[in-house]
C-alpha cells in the first residue's frame, strides 16, 4: 500500500534514556510536546543538510569562476606580451643577477 506524503505515521524508536531526557527538556523549553519536537528537530536537520549542499554548490562554482577569469587574464597578458603590446610582468634585473638575497 502507497502512503500520501502528507500521510502521518507511527515509527517506534529505541534511544538512550540520556537522549530521552534532552529531548523532554528541550520540548518543554520550546512549549512542545516531545513528539513535535522531534519531528521539529528532523525537519532542521533535513534544512540544514540542503543549505550545507547548495553553499557547497556555490562556493564550487565561484571556485570555478575564479580560475576560469584568472586564466583568461593570464591568457590575455600573454597574448599581449607576444604582441608586443607590454612587457613582462616582473622582468629580469640584470643588476640583481650577480647579488645574493
């Protein structure tokens, strides 16, 4: 038989009797009962984990950017340099050569 989403069921759970406690305590802090409480806490989680994802996402993409405008201006310093257009970056200094740092 399918179940509709939306569709509450019981689920019986064995835990420590220390969790028991936190979870009592932490229900009657939040003026719930410990059921809602620990569905409230499920809920969180489940959140949580998806925004964890998608910050991930982000932060793998603006990785990817980054070093894909990073290349493309090295590319273009490149070119202009071959061109003739600038000169290198940091160019030799024939003075320095012969000194020790």
């Amino acid at each position: 038989m399918v179940r509709k989403p939306t569709e509450e069921v019981q689920l019986k759970l064995r835990f420590e009797e220390r969790l028991r406690r936190l979870l009592e305590r932490a229900a009657e802090d939040n003026n719930r009962s410990m059921n809602a409480e620990i569905v409230h806490r499920l809920e969180e989680s489940f959140k949580r984990a998806d925004q964890e994802k998608s910050i991930d996402t982000i932060v793998q993409q603006t990785a990817l950017a980054t070093a894909a405008a990073t290349a493309m201006t090295t590319r273009m310093e490149i070119i202009k340099f071959l061109q003739g257009e600038t000169q290198p970056a940091n160019p030799p200094n024939p003075e320095q050569k012969d000194k020790a740092p």
